[in-house]
C-alpha cells in the first residue's frame, strides 16, 4: 500500500460525476474503517486527489465529468503505478471494460453489488497495485 504501514488505515479516493452515490460510498468506507482522503467528481480532480494524497486506492466511476474516467485512470496508472485501482461503474460494456483494464490495470466491478464484495474488491485492489499482475 502507498502510504500505509502495518497499522495504518487504508486510504482511498472516489471519483464519481454522481454525488449521491459518492457519498454514500465514502460512509460506507469509513464506517468500514478506511480513511477516504478524498471525494471528486471529475477525471482532473481524481488525478489531483492522487497526487496531492498518495491514496492507496483509487475507486473511480468511467462516467464522471471533463477529462473521462478512462483517460483519468491511464494517467494516474502513469503519475502512481503503485496506487491500486478499483473501477465502480454502471457501466457493463465489455469495450469499456477491456480498455479501461488495459490502460491502467486494477479490478473492475459493477455499482449493484453487495456491500461485502464492494468492500473486499476496494481492499483487494489496494493490496495489489493495478501495475501487477
């Protein structure tokens, strides 16, 4: 992880153009014990949030505003290829999908899922940064 150490709290930023559902995902995480560093809404914040933060995991949403969720992730692959990447989307395209795992990596998964496997995918990705294997 980025900047944890054995003790230390994940950390983790979100980036979703939907900002209930963000919120809700932040309350979720913390309430989980993971420290959300940061809530954005658009492709350019989400890069600011890593570089600013050094989040451990970025859980981002193809469908966010300005710079696009796809090009956002082949960024920040290239500025933090050791921060982990979770993509939460309603998006089920398998184009999208397979571009966006090609560009930078990282687990994908669909927002309808139950909490349980929302919240072991977030830990999951952030065990392993989307670079590896």
């Amino acid at each position: 992880m980025a900047g944890a150490g054995p003790s230390a709290a994940l950390r983790a930023v979100i980036a979703d153009g939907d900002r209930f559902y963000r919120d809700g995902l932040a309350l979720l995480l913390r309430e989980s014990g993971i420290d959300v560093v940061g809530e954005v809404s658009t492709g350019e914040a989400a890069l600011e949030a890593v570089q600013q933060r050094a989040p451990d995991v970025v859980i981002m949403d193809f469908d966010v505003p300005g710079l696009s969720g796809l090009e956002a992730i082949r960024r920040i692959g290239e500025q933090a290829p050791e921060t982990g990447l979770l993509i939460l989307s309603d998006v089920a395209q398998e184009a999208a999908v397979t571009d966006a795992i090609r560009a930078r990596g990282g687990a994908y998964l669909l927002k309808d899922r139950p909490v349980g496997e929302i919240l072991a995918a977030v830990r999951a990705a952030a065990a392993r940064p989307a670079g590896e294997g």
